[in-house]
C-alpha cells in the first residue's frame, strides 16, 4: 500500500536531513559515526535537491532513481551497522539499525509514480 504522496516524501527526506544533521549532537556520536552521519545528511539532502518532485530544486533525478537509491542505501546501512558493532560502537550498530529500518520503510510507502 503506497500511502506517502512524492510531496509528503520530499517533506519527510528535509526532515530526515535535520534529524541527521541533529544526531551527533543529541546521540553524543563520536567519530567515526559523527563524521558519517554529517556525510550521510549532505549526500541525502543533495539526492533531495536534485530530484524532479515538487520539493526539488535542481530537478535532475527521477523520483523512481531517488526511491531506488534509498532502497540501496537502507541495504548499505545494514552493512555498515554490522560494521560499527564489530568494532564496538554500539550507538553506531543501532543507529544505523533503525535508520535502514526507517529509509527502507519510506521506500515500501511512497508511491513513486509521480501524479500531478
């Protein structure tokens, strides 16, 4: 059931984009996961901009393309979490958790079929 309109998905990915600028202050994140964090809110807000939805800016990317990049990025955020907690960042391993859980739940409901 696609229930996240493209707008409300462009609405959703700013507020993601704060929440990850946020994390490291609120989470008292250390680096490496401070630092990746930040390059991880530059990166999804760039994807954000550049998207042909109604809250791009630049408008390069299709709708379709940014879903499906999400999709890989909660995949590589699994990865990654197994990668914080082999190395004992724990914060790192259930962030990271709960972020993919997040994007990947976003990808399942947003119609990506854009209607005007």
């Amino acid at each position: 059931m696609k229930i996240i309109s493209s707008r409300l998905h462009g609405i959703l990915d700013y507020l993601m984009v704060v929440f990850l600028l946020a994390s490291p202050i609120l989470f008292e994140m250390e680096n490496p996961l401070a630092g990746f964090i930040y390059g991880l809110a530059a990166i999804h807000f760039l994807l954000t901009v550049l998207t042909k939805f109604e809250l791009g800016i630049i408008r390069i990317i299709p709708l379709a393309v940014h879903g499906l990049i999400e999709f890989f990025v909660s995949v590589a955020l699994v990865l990654v979490s197994f990668w914080f907690n082999k190395n004992g960042n724990e914060t790192g391993y259930y962030y990271c958790l709960f972020l993919a859980l997040a994007i990947m739940l976003l990808f399942v409901l947003t119609d990506y079929r854009r209607k005007r």
